[in-house]
C-alpha cells in the first residue's frame, strides 16, 4: 500500500469517525431528554395517584356517612 493511499485511507477513516461521534452525540442528547421527560411523566403519575387515593378515601367517607 502507497503512503498516498494510505493517507486517503486514514482521511476517510478520520471522517467515519467525526461523523459517528457527531451521531454519539445526538443520541446521547436524545436519550438525556427522552429520561427528562421520563421523570416528568412519572412525577405526573405518582401526583395523580396521590389525588386518585384521596378521592377515594374521601368517596369511601360520603358513602359511609350517607349509610349511616
């Protein structure tokens, strides 16, 4: 192999390995957001259980002092 082929070579290998970085990065910031917006989710979740529990006691509660 030629020193010239061998620097065209190393060239195009340097630019695969530019260009798969850059896309490391895109979906090393996609997954961050995708687990931002995860823990968000779940806070929602856990806040509208929370809610659902209290009505439920609170219902419980009516229906008992309406039986009684």
């Amino acid at each position: 192999m030629s020193l010239d082929v061998a620097n065209k070579t190393n060239i195009e290998l340097q630019k695969t390995i530019k260009k798969q970085s850059l896309q490391l990065t895109e979906l090393q910031n996609h997954y961050d957001e995708t687990q931002r917006q995860l823990a968000v989710t779940l806070d929602q979740c856990a806040i509208a259980t929370r809610k659902v529990q209290s009505l439920s006691a609170e219902l419980e509660e009516l229906r008992a002092n309406y039986d009684n």
